[in-house]
C-alpha cells in the first residue's frame, strides 16, 4: 500500500469517517491535481505530499460529522478546500463553491469534472454578489473575521440556514464582536490527525 493512501486511510479511520477505497484515491486523485496546478498558479503554500494530506484533506474532513443539509455553499474556498474532499465523501449534497479569484474557480471546475465530481459546482464571484439563495449550510476555511464573513453571507440565508466556519486560534474577541442576542453562537474544538496546533469551529444559527 502506498504511504500517502496509507496515512490519508489511517487519518480517515482516526476522525471516524467510512470512506471507500474509490474515495480515498479520489481525495489522493485531487492532491495530485492540486499539486500539478499550483506549479503554475500557486494555490497553496504547501507543496509536500505528506503534509497536504494533514493540512488539507484531514483538516477539511474533521468537520465531516458536522456537514448537515443538502445544499452547501463553501464561501471563499480557494483551491477548493474544505468543498472538494467534503464533496467527495458526500456525494448525495450539492457543494457551491466560491471564490472571487478566476484561477481558483478554473482549477476546481477542471478538479471536479477529472474527478468525476456532479455534485460541484464552481462560481466565480464575490459572495456578497452571488444571487443563489436556500443554502442549508454556509461554511468557511479561515476566511476573514467572523463578522465580516456573516454579514457577507446573511442574504443568502433563510430561517433554516446554519453558519460553519473554521477557525484557528479559539475566536474569542470575534465572537463578542458579532454576538448581538438574535443569534446563537457555538464553538467547539476540533482535532486533525497528525496536525498540531488549535482547530475550532464556529456554529451561527440566526435565532429570529
């Protein structure tokens, strides 16, 4: 077995995530386009294999337990993380990717059409321009303050929407920043296999 499907199967298995053989090697599938891609338009500041199995399909699957709903928008997601392996490992949920960045939307639109991928679909747009509305779920990967990223995101929701959005460090001054008593406001620590360091995430869930 080799060792990048062997860690990456290892780490699934640690956050308790079944995924098939078929979609372990699509997860590893994606790294390699991801690789490929960033030689020319530099979507990701870590090159080795090892590590982006850690720091983007292990850290964008801890939140896999999480992912609730049908329609899921990932607002500022880059090179398509945490969308792409999230999308992969849920291929019955629709996963909106957006990015204002073109490069960004041409990789993942060539990602998820070589991985196969029909429940992707990639925009290329600031999301406070994006139109679409009924989103179960809004999620972010360490995109911006909190505030700013609700208050971006607010007008594509609906009475059922909930907010997820990855954060680092524990957010504390964010969070007081955009409690205001017609929201409910959740955090909770994550743990990434073989990652060090602090993981959190931020459940938003409009009250009124």
């Amino acid at each position: 077995m080799p060792a990048l499907y062997r860690d990456l199967a290892e780490g699934v298995a640690a956050l308790g995530i079944s995924l098939s053989a078929n979609q372990l090697q699509q997860q590893l599938n994606f790294l390699d386009l991801l690789s490929k891609w960033n030689k020319t338009y530099n979507l990701t500041a870590i090159k080795n294999p090892k590590d982006m199995v850690t720091h983007h399909i292990l850290d964008s699957l801890s939140i896999y337990k999480y992912i609730d709903g049908k329609k899921i928008l990932d607002v500022g997601t880059g090179g398509g993380l945490p969308g792409i392996p999230l999308a992969i490992a849920y291929p019955e949920k629709q996963f909106i990717l957006v990015d204002s960045v073109g490069k960004k939307i041409r990789f993942i639109k060539q990602a998820a059409h070589s991985l196969g991928l029909k429940n992707v679909t990639a925009i290329h747009t600031r999301v406070e321009d994006l139109e679409e509305k009924g989103f179960d779920l809004i999620m972010s990967r360490a995109v911006g303050k909190l505030k700013l990223l609700y208050n971006l995101t607010k007008h594509l929701a609906n009475k059922e929407t909930n907010w997820l959005l990855m954060k680092g460090q524990y957010p504390e001054s964010e969070v007081f920043d955009i409690g205001d008593g017609d929201k409910s406001i959740v955090i909770e620590p994550v743990s990434v296999p073989g990652l060090d360091g602090n993981r959190h995430i931020v459940f938003i869930k409009n009250l009124g």
